[in-house]
C-alpha cells in the first residue's frame, strides 16, 4: 500500500507538524468561509467580501510594524472595516457599495504605507509577500487554538441569526415587515464576514482570502440551491481544495521550474477555480427555467 501511495506522498507527509498545523487551520477556515461565503454570494456582497479581506492588509502589515500577531491585525481591521461600511452605507446596495469602495481606497492606502515602513525598518524578509499572498506552512501551531476559538464564535453567530439572516437575505422588505430587524442582523452578519475574511487572509493571503471565500459557495450554488445543504457542500468543497492545495504545495518542492516548491495559496485557489469550472460543465444541467423555479425563495424556505 505504501509503495501504492509513495508517488501521490511525499515521504514525511503525515508525520510532518507543520502540514498538521497546516490542515486543521486550513479546515477550520474553510468551513467558515464556505458558510459565511453562502449568504455573501445570495446577498450579492462578493465586492464587500473583496473588500474586506483586502483591507486586511493594512491590519496585517500595521501589526508586523508594531510587533503584534498578524491575526489580531487582519480579524480586528477587517471588522473595524465593516462597522465603517455599515455605519456609511445604508440598505440601499448602490450606497453601501460606494461606502465599501471609499473604506477599500483608505485601506490600501495605509496598507501601502504600513508594507513600505516595514520593508524599510523592519529586518523580517519576505513580509509583503507573507501579508498579501500568505502560507499555510507558515502558521504556528500555537494559534490554533485562537483560530479555532474565533471560527467557532463566527459559526454560533451564523447559526443563531440563520433564520432572520436567510430571510432578510432573499427579501429585505419582506423580513422587515416580518419584524425582523434587517439592520441589525446585516451588521451582525458583516461581523462574521469580517472574522472568515481576517483568517482567510491569514491562511491564503489577503488578496486571495476572497477566492476562499466566494469559490466554493459559488460551486455548491451551482450544484443546489438550498442554503442549508449548499453550506455542507461548500464546506467540503473548501476542506477537500485546502487539503489538495496543501498535498500538492508539500509535493511540489521536486517540480519544474522553481524547484523550491510551489506557494501552497497559489496551489489552493487553483483547486477552487478547477472545482468551480467543473461545476459549469453542461453534463446532466438542467434547464434554466427549471433551474429557476428551484431558487430559494421565502415560501419554499418555509419561512
């Protein structure tokens, strides 16, 4: 079995603590962002996704310069940047949208700082390319714990508010005239984005942590169009393209033409688009019209 096993792992693979550290992060992001990612992708908040994680590049260049744990940078940027977001848009999506872009313009601006300050005092290599494109492999395992603890609290929230989340998603009006205090739970909701986006940045980078974020959603979408189930799919989705991006990262170090390894992030997002590819194969699809009468709605949803 070994010698069966030997040309798809690497020797060393399963004994290795930094690609144990590297799949129970990886895990325990991606479950996050897939079901966090859901309700982005039925909301349209992609751009604010985006945004967000894009942001968290000022966090996590600010926190290198100030000596602190990048992950305190990214997490607490990316929700300070979302109560801007809410407090300067409003339920309208073409203000809320230009409210997103003002912070994002901000953001990058004082992350472009942030990124030359610490090119410039600060003897850590490679930090811009740490910050922006991440590592899983470069995760300490004492963040673990930390990292499973703010998943946990993000998914609580997500499970607590889902009703209300999921109606006021499809119908804005309807949840309002339902009770259902549509403002509040947006901006509870924006802090769970905020925490899935700060720690996928941590893990794949903050330009990327949008891929994590919106990929496997938009595949599970694809494949059903219950809320519920689509999370579960999204999930494992996001789980199975971490764990191949981490294998293939691991294995890659023999591989032309870098021959010091291939970046596990870039790896990652190159498994999402894949699966999200092989989700738009017309094989066995359905038709648009029928696709359409299968698209949640409050009275289908039993809400």
């Amino acid at each position: 079995m070994s010698g069966l096993l030997s040309p798809i792992f690497e020797p060393g693979f399963f004994a290795n603590a930094t690609v144990h550290t590297a799949a129970v992060v990886g895990a325990v992001v991606a479950t996050l962002s897939a079901c966090v990612g859901v309700f982005a992708v039925i909301r349209s908040q992609a751009f604010a996704g985006e945004a967000l994680g894009d942001v968290g590049a000022t966090g996590g260049s600010g926190a290198y310069l100030v000596g602190i744990n990048p992950l305190w940078g990214f997490v607490g940027t990316a929700i300070a940047a979302g109560g801007i977001i809410e407090l300067l848009g409003s339920r309208h999506r073409t203000d809320r949208d230009l409210a997103t872009g003002v912070v994002l313009g901000a953001g990058l601006g004082l992350a472009a700082l942030f990124l030359y300050l610490d090119s410039t005092h600060s003897s850590t290599t490679g930090v811009s390319i740490t910050i922006l494109f991440g590592s899983l492999f470069a995760i300490n395992s004492s963040l673990i714990p930390t990292i499973v603890l703010l998943g946990l609290i993000a998914l609580a929230v997500i499970a607590i508010f889902y009703r209300m989340l999921l109606l006021s998603s499809l119908s804005s009006e309807l949840a309002a005239a339902r009770g259902v205090p549509v403002r509040i739970v947006g901006a509870v909701y924006l802090v769970a984005l905020a925490v899935a986006v700060g720690l996928a940045a941590l893990t794949i980078g903050a330009v990327l942590s949008t891929a994590l974020l919106i990929g496997p959603p938009a595949t599970a979408l694809r494949l059903t169009k219950r809320p519920g189930l689509a999370s579960v799919a999204a999930a494992a989705i996001g789980v199975l393209a971490t764990w191949l991006g981490i294998l293939l990262a691991y294995d890659s170090y023999d591989w032309p033409p870098i021959d010091h390894g291939w970046p596990v992030s870039f790896l990652v997002v190159v498994v999402i688009f894949a699966f999200y590819l092989l989700a738009h194969l017309p094989i066995g699809e359905r038709p648009r019209g029928r696709l359409a009468q299968n698209a949640p709605t409050p009275a289908r949803l039993g809400l």
